[in-house]
C-alpha cells in the first residue's frame, strides 16, 4: 500500500489514481489510464457514459476502493468507505445492480461493521444506509428480488446503534429513520429488548413481501428502548426522529412506538422533549397515533408544562388525536382550561379547543348539554362569560356542529349559540381566517334563534315566514362551505407541508452542487405535483402562495437545467438551442412571478429579484457575450434589490453582493461572465414561507357558442366582431391588459378597457365584443386568443411598439380557440 | 504463554470481589471486597493461596499491583486488612473519585466490625488511612505503566461515582476486568464506555445474567406519577434510601419534574451523610453524566433548586411535601425513616417508595411482600398500614442484554463470568457460547482457570517473496476485472489472497520468510530432484463397482 497521506486523499478517484500508481505491475497501465479522465471529466458526463454502458468505470473505481478499504491503515479505510459511497450515491440504482456494485459495496460494508476504528464505523453506517436505499430502489425495480436483505440491512444498522462512540450511534438511529421498507418482526424486535420468540411474530406482508421474521443479530434487539435512555441527547434525538418516522410501517409498531415516545416526555432535555413532540405530531399528521389512556396523565402535564414551545407542541398534536373516551376527552379540555387559566396570553388554546370538539362530535355535544344546563341553572351575573372556563367550554360546544360524525343528530341546546354570540371575535378567530365573521354571526344568530340579520319585521316565532325560510337556506349554505373549508383546509397543516416540501426542494438544490441534476430535477417535479394538489384545495392567499411557489418551483427546475447544460458547454449554437429554449421559458416564469401576483411582500419580492438576476446571469453566459439589453435589465435587477434592502428590513444576499461588485467593476459584464461559476455557486435557495396578502392575479375567459362543431361565421377579408366573456382576479386599474389574437403568423393586440366592468375589488366580470381586423381568404380558419398584461417594471428593448403592447409581457390565461367558418361555406 | 485466572470472591457468588490473573508472569489483583453476610477472617478472599500459587514467600513479590474498580465495600473492604495486617507494600490504584469515597465507606464497615465484636480480621482506623496513603489514582483513559512489561487503563463504568473497567495488557495477551457497570446511562452517571479492543480475556460481572430490563424511562414515568399522584392529593411523600446514588438520581428526577410543573411543594432530605455525598458528587462532576458536565457551568445539578432546608419538626406540618430519609429499608430498630414512617403510614394519602432491595426482617420487607394493614412493631405497639407504597426497580448493574452487549462489542477470545448466582452464570454462559461463540467460564470461589494468551511473533521477509505476492494478486486481479465486465462483482471482497512460502528459523533465532526457489540459495545447497512414477494396478471392470 501506498504512504497513508496519499491514501487519506478526499476525492475517491483521486485516492484511486494514487492507489494505482504505486503498484507496479499490469495494474498501472490499467488503473492509471482511466482514473485522470473520471477526475476532469464533468460527473455528469461521466454519469451518462457510464449508463451508456461503454466504460466500466464505476466497476473500476469500487474495485480500487474496495481493496484500499481492506487495508491497514483506518484513516485511509475509512475514506475508501467514503469513496464507495460518493460512486454508490451516483449511479443509477437498477445499473449499479446489474454490475453488481451494490452487493459489493454492501460485502464491504459488512466487514468492516466491527472496526477497530470508531471513524470506519462511522463509515461504514452511513455505506450501509445507501446500500439499504439502493436496494429499495432496486425492489421498486424488480419485485422478486429477496426481501430478506432489506430486513438483514435493518439489523445491521441497528446493531450499530449500540455502538460504544456517539457520532456512530447518531448516524446509525438517523439511518434507520431513513429506510424504506422493512418487515413488521424485525420493527417490533426493536422496541423490545427481550427476543421475541419466532412463533409469536406474525410474518406481517409489508408492501408485499412475505418474510420469515428472525432475529440474526441479538444485540439489534430492542434498539429504540437503548435510544431513548442514551447519555448523549444528541442521540436521543436521532433515536425519537427514526422512531416516529418508522411509524408509518406498522400500526402495531406504531402503538408500541407511542409507549416509548410517551416515556421521553420525562427526558431532562428540551431539545429531546421537542422532537419527541414532533415525532409525535408527524404520526398525529399520519393517523398513526391512537393515544390511549395510560397515556394522558403524561400528555396533560404537557399541556400545563413550564415551556411555551412544549405547550404549544402538546397542544398541536392533542388538535389531531381522536381520543377514544369521554373521560379522557373531559381531562383533555381541563387541562386545555387550566392552561389558559395560567397563561392567558395563549390565545390560540381556542383554537385547538375548537378543533378538539370538532374531531369529537359527540363528546362536545355532552358538554353543550352541561353548559346549557350550567347557563340555565345559574342566576343573572354569576355565570360570566368572561371566565376562561365558559369561553372555552363554549366554543367546545359549537364546535360540535362541524364535526364528521354527522350521522348522529347532535342536538345543541340553541341557548348555547345565543350566549355564544357574545364571544363571536374568540369563535372567529379559533375558526381561522376561512371564515368570515359575519357569516360566522348571522350562523350563531340563526342557530341561536335571534332573528338579528336581513328582515328585522319578522316575528319572533322565527323560522314560520317566507322570507326567513330563504334566509336561513342561504346561512345554512355559507355554513356549510366553511364547515367544509375548515376541514380540507388546516391552514396549519397545509403550511406544515409546504415547509417540508420548500425543505426538500433546499435538498434538491443542494443535490445539483454535486451534481445529480436528474434526480434533483425529479424531485423538484414531484414536490411542483404536491404543491399543485395543495393549491387546488386551498384559495384565498394561501392558495395564491401555493401558486406562487408552484412557480418558483418551475423556475428553480430550469435554473437546474439550464445550468447543467452550460456547464457541459457545447459550443454549437446554430438557430435555437436548448438553452435558448429554456432560458427563454425561465424568463417567462421569473415575470410571471414579477407580475402575476398582487401584494408581494418584501422577502417574496426580494426572493423573485433574485431569481430574475440568476436567470440574466444564465442569460450572459449562454450568450457567451454581452447584450446591452441583458445588462440594461441586470442593472435594473441590482438596483431594485438594493432598494429593498435599502432599509434593512432584509439583508443583501452574498450572491446579489457578488454580482454587484463584480458588475461594479466591470461595467461591460465580460468579469461577469468569467466569474459566472463563482457566482452561481453563491446561490442560495432560501424560500420564505411569510406570504402576507398575496393574491394571485388571473383571468378566465370564453367565447359565447363557439366550439369546432359549431363555429363563427365570417366573410372573407371582411372585419369581424367576436364576443367575449371575461372574468378578472385582482385586476387593479393599472394594469393594462391586451387580447392577444394570432391567425398562424399574424397577430393582433387589443386593449381591453375593462373599466366598464363589474364586480368588486376581488373579482371583475364583464362582456365585450372584439373586433379582428382581417380575416383570411379562407374558408375556415381557427383564432387563437389569450389574455395578456405588460409588466410594468420590466424595460423593454422594442422602443417603437406598433400600436401593441411592449415586448415585456405575461400571459394570464390559457390559450383559447375560435373557430369560424366562411358564410359561403354555410 | 498462558493466562492465569485465579477467582478468590464472586465466584459463582455476590460479595467479597477479588480476582488475581498472571499473565506473563505479573500477576495482578483485580478488587479486595469483603463479603458482607459473612463475618471475621471467613468475610475476606483466601490471600493465603496467591502466595501457595505463586511460589513466593511474601505479598508485595507476588503481586505487581492491586487495582479496585470501585467503592463499594464487597470491592474495597478487604484492602486495609490485605496491605497492612497482610503486609502488601506494592503499588494500589484506584480512580480519583473511589479514593475520595473510600474512607467513608470503609470506616463506617468499620464501624459495623467493632458492632458485631469480631474476634479476628479487624483493622483500625489508622490502617485505614495508612492504607489510602499508598494509592496511586488513576484518571480516566490514563495509560499506566505499571513496570516494564505491564499496562493498565481505566475506562468508565457507570455503576457508580468513579467505578471503572480496567484494561490491563502484558506484551501482546490483553483482558479486561469490569468490575460492576452499568450499559445504560442514570440521569447522574454516563453508561459504561470502552474502546474496541483486542483482548484474550474478558471478566465481566454477572449479577442480572438472566433479567432482561424494560426501560428506564418506564420506571422512571411510574414513580413520576405515583408521586404526582399523591402530592397533587395532597399526601405526603416518604422515600428511604441509602446515601449515595439512589438518592442523588431520584432527586434529580423530582427537581426536574418539579422545574416543568412549576411546583412549589418542598423536597426534604434528612440525613447529614446524603448532603455530605452531594458536595463529592459536586467536586466530582468529571465523572458524572454527559448532561451534567455539559450544564454545571450554568447550573451545578446537584444544587437542587427545590431542595429546602429540613428540621425534624417538619415532618408534623400539613400539606403535601417530598421526604427523603435514611436508612433504606426503614428497620424496626430506628432510624429516621423509621420515625417518619411511623408518623405517616396511616394516611392513606401518603405515599412511601421502596428501594429494589430489603433485607428481610425489615418493615420494608414486609411491606414488599404483600401488603400489610397492620404491622407489629414490639409487644405494646403496632401501626396501621393504610399509604400507598410504590416499589422503586432502578439498578445500577447491568441487565443481561447488557452483559451480552457488551462481550459482543470487545469480542474477546474467552469469557470468564464473576459476581453472580451460581444457576443465572450458567445460563448466561450457554447463550455466550451459542450465540456469540466464545469458550465461556464461570469458576467457583478459589478454582483457577488457564487460557491460552496471544503471541506475536516478528518475522522478516525477502525482497523476492514480497514482490512474487504482490505479483500474483494484480494477475488475479487483473483477471477478475474480465470477469467484471461479464457482470460478476460480488467476489471483490473475498480479495484476501493466500500466500506460498517457507518459514525458516535462523541460528539466531530470526525468523524469515521466503520463496521456494530462494530457499536453495540461502541454504547454500544444491537441488535435488525426486521423481516418482506411481504404479497403481487397476482393472477396467473395478470402475463400475
């Protein structure tokens, strides 16, 4: 073996290429030949030869490392492991079982678990973790393949968890929260220190596959209830994350996992209090927690604990669970009482409250009943809705209308509903901004028997006139669609999900630095995917956000590729290349971003000028010179940001400050160019989730009794009038907006004044007939129309604008088809 | 080369720890306890048969050194009568922590040796103190070179303040004494930590060799609310413990616990020796949990926040309060727990904690097996039993997925299982030798065990030999790497390659290694070639038989 300096060598081709160098012999012409290329070569190229199946390179690599990895010294031992898995991460799963590669880095992987070295342990978790994701892929792939590995693997990982060094045992539970699949036997056996005998583990088919569960590895066994009382918080914390995370595989993993997850609520570190918490919450989210009743007494304490974030973690999860028992449910709002007693601040107690009766329909129409009885019992003045208790007990009461269980007629004692109109900011603000108020109060006054809304003149046997029955059929409606509202749209949730989803797509990004630009590119897709389910379901501003980072999500997509394809940097550039093609849509995005959505806020704004300044900068590069329409734009870009952070209400990022700095020295941009790398690499995505009032503007618009089977008559050459119906989504009057109408080549704009038309700030509608100039000597031709809007803020390098909108454009609506034909033709 | 393993306490038994192990010639003592059932020269180990073992006439040319793991007297007692009444003068080690503890412990033994009025086997004071004079501590990790060949190293044991497993290592056979330790970690003291080391031969302690523990966090959750569950009532809270350990982790637990919820009821602690072992565990935060060490900057642990100032007379003032008293067991005898529990036992709001173990005859006892409502104290009078009693199972030994654990991690050559009950050693012994593969021994008191030890032997190599090895491994290799491409990469892990050369020994007793052609060379001879032609007779019809 070579000298260890050489062999500790970061880069695993490198270390390779030294490897092969000092030994004489054959080797060398082989090794030394391919190893220099691996090294210059962009991975991504390499990535592509290497599917292309040409070159075995990858087969090389692991075989070098796999030999360095069996050598003496640990230092290098370990960076071999490494190496094996930068190569492993690399390669294509379904390729890299072909080869083979897996089984091999896993061979090695195995022998090294028990190293003398607390560094190749390390190692080797972390090997053994993508080997165990590999093989996944590798099953997703092919279903026959042998399941047994996945649950060997499993315990592999897990009998490196009772490792004696720390950073191995941190590693080895952060490993196991990450596998994918894995049968229930060896889940239970974790939880349990005591060997469950074979015969009593049911042989659960997981996703499929049968297993005979056995324990192979004794000291795996019970590994979670290790975890969880280890010295190290750190690895508490690892231990809790994967415990939660396992959950979703098995529910008899996941009720036995809540024992365990319970007990650390007593753990002296908030750090592990919290993340037990979010674990907790995770399985909440996923309908895996079913607590039960040996639990409460340590899920109450929470709820009056002596740290806000853990009341307010307690409180979150306690809004998801569906608690079995009245009794429990009872103690649950006690306490929930007992704490706004102690800290009356916490407002957002009501909120839970609210959604605990409503995920309890029966239980909250008990305490109505209570209430009622409470109200009706106790003389003027003793009973103050004031008191915290009332107010709360209240909102329990009405919650249970909303409930799911509406199979069983709940009957509220409508004295509830009158007191509770008093209360009606409380009520509103637990519901959530979805609901409006003053439906929420015409609802109560209804409900409540209060003929206070609309026709004041009827009597008060309510309910027997004509016009108090259309009233109450239309409160009932808007009620309705907020009760609906309330249910598919936990705000709460929705934003949960978004942040996990920005927090991938960071993942993402980061992934493209090292170079799997298609992985990254799939996973920024699917996450686009999510984020436009979400966005179907939601409205009002979070829906426009939910938009809005659909969006960004393009955009960043693009930034990806486009970026992939200037670094492979082919020099051909005859008509519209590929970068053309996307920079060209990445522009459209990034305006879109610009100009589509009202009410920006700062950080949005600053996050879209960002974007806009790394997609003129993409734009230089892929000229390869500079354009004075580009840097025109790039310093337009620098100055807005600046402008923004001029207060310093957000900070200058260190990439807009490079490519300040650098334009600020060099005025034609050829610096920029030069230094593009440095630059790009300086990108960071830092999504905000703060969205403020964002609206989203758009337009939606048809062409009365127009479709292919029955189509506008025309004469040809002749002008010819088209009626449109058009709506419009927080238009503001200083947009102007154009109809853009393309026959093939030629094109027509036309201003659309819609100041005639009606509606409130929110939604414009109106009706105007267009006329097309010129129509074709044809005998039947078809009409694209779209809806347009100029940006405002964009410079437009088409000076002379021919009576049409400037060059610097958004579409707002879909394209639409007319169709007409020539009367001749009739 | 050989290890000698000679078991003179806790050989298929608890109480008076004490092994001597010879390798390579130094022999070294592993623990001095006493056992404490037994009473006079019989509560000591056999010395006498180290000196018959060894050949020598007196202890300090026997032994080369004595090492104690910890405080607790079935590890430590026997050591003031071994070197002064004995008259060892070589070197002793202990850590730092163990000799901070150890007057204490073994002076109160004292104590109970001029209270039973043994007749022989006793030591004075000054012994004790001239014993502790001669200790050499040990830190943590620190490697000590005991003379030119032997090596020791402690590594920490949890257990208890200042317990340590020890490493010791003569030329290349190595072992590892325990000592008691603890796998998982209290809230004051870290588990049981260690490198993975080659070793011949581990001793580790067996007191749990067939009891597999549910979590900690379990108990800890019980006691948590069983107290809650009384001083929210209202009731008060007697828990009877002995000094040090116990009491300094339930308090933890309740001052956390305490903290969260905001309380404001007091936690008494009566004994002057508990505050006394506070301030050592306070001096010796190096040895205590990560979590400690990690905070005490900020806020030492061991100055309990809600810990408040106690007075006898407190104990008849109502409202809910937290008590802890000693001694553990509550004996009829007296004591203050007794005197407590006395006053609070009728209510049936209170509540009164047990310790794991009781001696039996104790009211503890009593109380742990069944539930009494009536308890005869003498002739004249007797208490109404009517509190709620909860049973504490914190342990501070291993269980026996711990142990397994453990031998499985350092991977030794050969175990040999102390400190624990004859029926439990043996059963832990099958699964060692099943599930591990380890030749497993558990020798009774005084028997002796020998193992083969590791030798390395250095050896030289020719150039020739090196070079023909190498050689050979790149074709090999080279041929694989066709096989590769043909999609076979599985084998490149069975890569270990067998050599072909010959072992010669020199007169000067170098040993070298070389090729087989190079060998006529060396030797200075000429080839002879041996031809033999087989003659084998054989019929044609044979072959179908």
């Amino acid at each position: 073996m070579g000298d260890p300096h050489l062999l500790s060598s970061a880069h695993p081709a490198a270390a390779a290429s030294s490897f092969a160098r000092k030994h004489p012999g054959p080797i060398d012409e082989r090794f030394s030949d391919p190893s220099p290329h691996i090294t210059k070569r962009p991975r991504v190229a390499a990535d592509t030869a290497a599917t292309g199946g040409s070159a075995p390179y990858p087969e090389a690599e692991v075989r070098s490392l796999v030999m360095m990895a069996g050598g003496i010294y640990p230092l290098a031992r370990a960076e071999a492991l490494r190496g094996l898995a930068a190569v492993l991460g690399k390669v294509d799963a379904y390729r890299c079982f072909v080869a083979g590669i897996v089984e091999c880095c896993y061979g090695c992987a195995v022998e090294l678990m028990r190293d003398e070295d607390e560094g190749v342990r390390l190692a080797v978790v972390g090997l053994l973790g993508l080997c165990a994701q590999k093989f996944a892929a590798r099953w997703d792939v092919d279903a026959k393949s042998d399941g047994d590995i996945m649950d060997l693997i499993f315990q592999q990982l897990s009998s490196m968890a009772r490792d004696m060094c720390t950073k191995v045992r941190i590693e080895a539970f952060g490993a196991l929260g990450k596998m994918q699949r894995v049968s229930e036997g060896v889940l239970l056996q974790l939880l349990s220190k005591k060997v469950i005998k074979t015969d009593t583990m049911s042989g659960t088919i997981i996703k499929g596959q049968k297993l005979p569960p056995k324990l192979k590895i004794p000291c795996a066994a019970g590994i979670f209830a290790h975890g969880i009382e280890d010295e190290f918080y750190q690895v508490r914390t690892a231990a809790c994350t994967s415990l939660g995370a396992l959950a979703k595989f098995s529910s008899q993993y996941a009720e036995k996992a809540l024992d365990l997850l319970m007990d650390m609520m007593n753990d002296d570190t908030e750090t592990v209090r919290l993340q037990t918490l979010q674990a907790l919450f995770h399985m909440a989210t996923y309908g895996y927690l079913s607590m039960q009743e040996k639990h409460m007494h340590m899920f109450l304490g929470l709820l009056v604990d002596a740290n806000a974030l853990i009341r307010n973690a307690a409180r979150k999860i306690l809004g998801l669970v569906n608690l079995p028992k009245l009794q429990m449910f009872k103690s649950a709002i006690d306490c929930l009482i007992a704490s706004l007693e102690k800290n009356p601040e916490e407002q957002d107690i009501y909120g839970i409250l609210f959604s605990i009766g409503k995920n309890h329909g029966s239980f909250s129409a008990n305490i109505a009943k209570h209430l009622a009885k409470e109200i009706a019992t106790a003389s003027d003045g003793e009973l103050i809705l004031d008191r915290p208790r009332v107010k709360a007990l209240m909102i329990v009461s009405i919650s249970a209308p909303f409930s799911d269980d509406k199979h069983k007629k709940l009957d509220i004692p409508s004295i509830i509903f009158s007191h509770a109109i008093s209360l009606l900011g409380k009520v509103s603000c637990a519901l959530g901004e979805e609901v409006n108020q003053d439906s929420l109060l015409s609802y109560l006054c209804h409900k409540g028997g209060m003929p206070l809304w609309g026709n004041r003149s009827v009597s008060a046997e309510f309910g027997e006139s004509e016009s108090c029955k259309v009233e109450t059929v239309e409160v009932g409606e808007q009620i309705e669609n907020t009760a609906k509202a309330t249910k598919c749209l936990d705000r709460v949730l929705v934003m949960q999900s978004v942040e996990s989803i920005l927090q991938t797509v960071e993942g993402a990004w980061t992934m493209r630095m090292s170079c799997d630009v298609c992985e990254a590119r799939t996973i920024l897709r699917t996450c686009k995917e999510e984020l436009k389910v979400l966005a179907e379901n939601s409205s009002g501003s979070i829906g426009a956000f939910l938009s809005f980072l659909c969006e960004y999500l393009d955009a960043i997509r693009l930034v990806v590729e486009l970026w992939q394809l200037i670094q492979l940097d082919n020099s051909y550039t005859v008509g519209l290349t590929a970068p053309d093609i996307l920079l060209e849509k990445l522009n459209i995005s990034v305006r879109r971003m610009e100009c589509c959505y009202a009410g920006l806020n700062r950080g949005l704004e600053v996050q879209v000028m960002e974007l806009s300044l790394l997609a003129n900068l993409l734009g230089l590069s892929n000229i390869g010179a500079c354009s004075k329409a580009v840097l025109s734009k790039l310093v337009w870009v620098i100055n807005r940001l600046e402008g923004l952070c001029a207060d310093g209400s957000c900070e200058l990022s260190d990439f807009s400050r490079e490519i300040k700095k650098t334009f600020e020295a060099d005025h034609i941009g050829n610096a920029l160019i030069r230094n593009i790398h440095t630059s790009v690499e300086l990108f960071r995505l830092k999504p905000t989730t703060d969205f403020g009032a964002l609206k989203a503007i758009s337009a939606v618009f048809q062409v009365c009794d127009n479709n292919s089977e029955n189509p506008l008559s025309y004469i040809c050459g002749l002008p010819v009038g088209v009626s449109f119906n058009i709506s419009l989504w927080n238009i503001s009057s200083n947009n102007r907006l154009w109809l853009h109408m393309s026959i093939g080549e030629s094109v027509q704009h036309t201003f659309l004044e819609f100041s005639s038309f009606e509606g409130d700030g929110e939604v414009k509608s109106g009706s105007m007939v267009v006329p097309l100039n010129t129509t074709p000597m044809a005998h039947s031709f078809v009409l694209r129309v779209c809806l347009i809007m100029e940006c405002y803020g964009g410079i437009s390098s088409n000076q002379e604008r021919h009576g049409g909108p400037s060059d610097c454009v958004v579409q707002l609506s879909d394209e639409l088809d007319v169709y007409f034909v020539s009367t001749g033709q009739r | 080369m050989s290890i000698e393993c000679l078991v003179l306490g806790a050989g298929q038994d608890v109480g008076k720890s004490c092994v001597v192990a010879t390798i390579g010639g130094r022999r070294v003592m592993f623990d001095c306890g006493v056992h404490l059932f037994c009473r006079g020269r019989s509560s000591y180990p056999e010395f006498d048969r180290i000196l018959a073992a060894s050949g020598a006439t007196d202890f300090t040319a026997a032994i080369s050194c004595v090492v104690i793991t910890h405080s607790h007297l079935d590890h430590i007692g026997a050591l003031p009568y071994f070197t002064e009444v004995c008259g060892y003068h070589g070197p002793i080690y202990m850590t730092y922590p163990t000799k901070a503890l150890a007057p204490m412990m073994l002076e109160d033994y004292r104590k109970v040796m001029v209270d039973q009025q043994w007749e022989e086997g006793q030591y004075s004071y000054e012994d004790i103190l001239r014993c502790l004079k001669k200790v050499i501590p040990l830190d943590l990790k620190q490697t000590i070179q005991v003379d030119k060949d032997l090596v020791i190293r402690a590594y920490y044991a949890g257990h208890v303040l200042g317990a340590a497993m020890i490493y010791a290592k003569v030329g290349d056979a190595a072992i590892v004494y325990t000592g008691d330790y603890n796998m998982t970690p209290d809230r004051h003291l870290g588990a049981a930590q260690i490198d993975r080391l080659k070793l011949d031969l581990l001793i580790t302690e067996s007191t749990y060799a067939k009891t597999t523990r549910d979590s900690r966090r379990a108990r800890e959750r019980e006691f948590l609310q069983a107290v809650h569950k009384c001083v929210s009532g209202g009731g008060k809270v007697l828990i009877p413990l002995f000094a040090v350990g116990r009491a300094q982790e339930l308090c933890m637990l309740l001052d956390d616990y305490w903290e969260r919820m905001n309380w404001k009821i007091p936690i008494y602690f009566s004994a002057g020796l508990t505050i006394q072992s506070n301030t050592y565990y306070k001096m010796l935060i190096g040895w205590t949990s990560q979590k400690i060490k990690d905070n005490y900057r900020a806020h030492n642990p061991f100055d309990f926040k809600h810990v408040c100032h106690f007075e006898r007379s407190f104990i008849n003032n109502p409202g809910p309060c937290v008590l802890f008293a000693t001694p553990g067991m509550i004996s009829n005898s007296g004591g203050f727990s007794f005197e407590v529990f006395k006053k609070w036992a009728p209510s049936e709001k209170n509540l009164v904690t047990l310790p794991g173990y009781c001696a039996p005859g104790s009211i503890g006892h009593k109380l742990m097996s069944g539930k009494p409502t009536r308890i005869e104290v003498d002739k004249d009078t007797h208490i109404d039993v009517r509190c709620q009693i909860h049973q504490l199972a914190f342990s501070p030994h291993t269980d026996s997925k711990g142990i397994m654990d453990l031998i499985e991690f350092l991977s030794p050559k050969h175990v040999i299982l102390v400190h624990g009950e004859k029926p439990l050693m043996a059963f832990l012994k099958e699964r060692v030798e099943s599930e591990l593969g380890m030749p497993c021994y558990y020798p009774a008191n005084n028997e002796s065990v020998s193992i083969p030890a590791t030798k390395n032997l250095k050896m030289s190599a020719t150039e020739r030999f090196i070079t023909s090895c190498a050689g050979e491994q790149t074709e090999d290799n080279l041929r694989k790497q066709k096989l590769i491409c043909g999609s076979n990469m599985a084998e490149a892990n069975t890569d270990r390659k067998l050599a072909e050369g010959i072992l010669l020994m020199e007169k000067n007793k170098a040993v070298k290694i070389l090729c087989e052609d190079e060998l006529v060379q060396v030797l200075g001879m000429e080839r002879h070639l041996v031809q033999n032609e087989p003659m084998v007779s054989s019929r044609t019809g044979a072959a179908g038989e």
